[in-house]
C-alpha cells in the first residue's frame, strides 16, 4: 500500500492581515514564480517513485490569494500535463477576504479538483478581535457550499476563548459541517490560568451542545479518540509526518519539514538549523523523557514544529499545553461516556472506562 506525499509550495510571504497571534513576521516579500513553482513540482512528482500513490500539492503563504494567477497558471499546467501514476490534489488555505468575483468563478468550476480551505475565527466578534476586522470581507456561504466536505480552520486567542462555544456554533449555523480549531500558540502569546478555566467551561458547553445535537458532527477538540489508551500496541511517536511524507519548499528551491521549520515562520538560521539539528525520520527525537512518562503521551496533539518555534526543541510543549490537553482529554472523556451512554452502547462505555482506567 503506498503512501500520501504533501508538497508544500511557500508562495509568497505577503499577508494583507495581521493576525493578533500570527507567528508569521512577514518582514520578507519573497514570492515564488509560476516557472520555479512548476520546476520543483517535476523534480518533487520525478522523486517519488513507488513509495507513494497519492499527492496532495498545497499552495502556501502568507496569504496565497494575493499570488492567484501563479495558482491558476500552475493548476492549469498540472491538469493538461500528462504526469504519472499519482492521484493529484490541489489546496490552499486562505483567509478569504481577497475572493474576487473572478476567483469565485475559477474556484467554483475547478471545485472538484482545487479544495480551498478557509480560516475564519468564529462569530463576528472573534473573527474582528483576531483578524483585523475582517468579519465583512468573508463570503463564508460561498465556502461552505461550494466545499461542503472541507473543514474551516479557527484559531482561538487568549481574547477569544471565552467565545469559544459561541463561534464553533455561529460556524455550524452557516452551513459548515467540519469545523477545526486550535489554541494559538508562539512565543508572543499569553495564556493564563484563567483562560484554562474558562477553556474547560466552554468546552463544557459545547459538549451539551452536540449531546443535544446529534446530527452535528462535533468539532475537531472533541474528536479525540480517548479509547487508545486502552490499546496496548499503541505508541507515542512523532504526530505527524513532517519532513518524511511531507516536505515544504521556499521560494528559493531550499526544503524544510514543513512550513513550522521555514522562514516564513523563523529566522532564517534557525530554519536552517532545524535540518542539521533533527532526523525527522528518528522519532526518538521528537519525544521528551517527561512526555513519555505522561499517561496520554500516545494521543496528546503536540506540535513539533511549534514546539521548536516557542522552544527551540522539538520535543519540548509548552506547560500550558499540557495543561490545555490534560482538559481536552477530560472533556472528551466526559462526551464519549455521555453519548455511549445515550445510545446504550455497553461496550464503547466499557472501553472508554478501561482507557481511564489506565491512566488512574
């Protein structure tokens, strides 16, 4: 069975926001070219050989709406050129708020083969308090109906967190039917303990909002699996596959693990330094001696590449991630018995039992 292969192509490092906890300085201008874009998409699809079936190329920024034509012009290139045997994906993340009728019109025809994936923060407070004020720039109906399946991707800040249950719901309300979220994390923001209180009670929230709500499908911090720690062949390894099945090259040709490890989100020697210093492919690496003595080490999300950004370790969260997890990990325990409970299903109860049990 072959493996995915996701390509990173780094664009442009331009933004028109400025997001309140962006971990992107944005002082550079490098964009990338639609010839260089094309010459390292041939050599990357040339390097893959039988080890992968499938590949996903994402279009990268900054913002990489404000590089459209080198999208269009690479897409269409792609899809007229006879490759190889690779299925092909096409993606970009973006913020939505430089959709051009013309771009709606392109994105809608090639909507089956071109996914966009849209960052927005919530409801029209969170979405302003962290993005500029953007909250009237965003046609969210058209993301929505035109990628049904595709998740959209909010970030939650310190001044946002108390929203938390309010903007996941906003979302579900405008047609989204897959919502990811995360904590905002770099070394410029501050968590407090307050705002893990308040996490915990919006969490709390949201979990009797889908108890009530079955047709909903719960958000991303509630779609932890908590019955792995009952599984004793599961193991704690690097949480994702960066620098292995996932490569992220810049403008200027140079690859890194992923965007986490470039220069679009680092200096430009501690990117370099980050494929001198780790082996991505040694997962030893990734893994603390403290984090392997915790009990959810086998299903904590930590980031490696944030963790090198706020750390210069690779393998190092930051307390307040661990505290974070440690109540993602209660609250899902709390949902999963509650809706094993609610339609009687004796033996997921008994698993998710066991999987507490363990960690006891």
């Amino acid at each position: 069975m072959g493996r995915h292969k996701t390509i990173m192509l780094l664009i442009t490092y331009k933004c028109n926001l400025r997001c309140s906890y962006c971990y992107e300085p944005k002082i550079d201008k490098f964009t990338l070219t639609s010839d260089k874009a094309k010459t390292i998409i041939e050599q990357q699809l040339a390097s893959l050989g039988d080890a992968y079936d499938s590949v996903e190329i994402q279009f990268m920024g900054g913002e990489p709406l404000l590089q459209f034509p080198l999208i269009r012009e690479v897409s269409e290139w792609l899809w007229v050129k006879p490759l190889d045997k690779h299925l092909m994906v096409l993606f970009a993340p973006t913020n939505g708020t430089l959709l051009t009728d013309e771009m709606k019109k392109w994105f809608y025809e090639n909507r089956q083969r071109f996914n966009l994936g849209l960052s927005f923060d919530g409801d029209i407070d969170m979405q302003n308090v962290n993005r500029s004020g953007s909250f009237k720039d965003v046609d969210l109906d058209f993301f929505s109906s035109t990628w049904p399946e595709q998740s959209v991707k909010m970030t939650v800040s310190p001044a946002t967190v108390s929203m938390l249950f309010k903007g996941v719901n906003f979302l579900h309300g405008k047609g989204f039917k897959y919502i990811s979220a995360d904590l905002a994390m770099g070394d410029n923001i501050e968590w407090t303990k307050n705002d893990l209180i308040t996490f915990k009670s919006e969490l709390k929230k949201l979990s009797d909002l889908y108890i009530s709500n079955s047709e909903l499908i719960p958000f991303s911090m509630l779609r932890l699996d908590v019955t792995r720690l009952s599984d004793g062949h599961a193991k704690a390894l690097k949480t994702c596959s960066c620098g292995e099945d996932m490569v992220c090259i810049d403008w200027n040709g140079k690859s890194y693990a992923c965007h986490l490890f470039s220069p679009i989100a680092l200096p430009m020697e501690k990117a370099a330094a980050s494929n001198i210093l780790y082996d991505f492919s040694n997962h030893n690496q990734f893994i603390s001696q403290e984090c392997r003595s915790c009990a959810l080490c086998e299903i904590c999300n930590r980031c490696s590449g944030m963790n090198y950004i706020c750390n210069g370790d690779v393998a190092k969260p930051s307390t307040f991630h661990c505290n974070a997890f440690k109540i993602l990990y209660v609250a899902n325990c709390r949902f999963a018995m509650q809706r094993a409970s609610n339609a009687q299903d004796w033996q997921l109860l008994k698993q998710i039992q066991n999987s507490i049990n363990a960690i006891a």
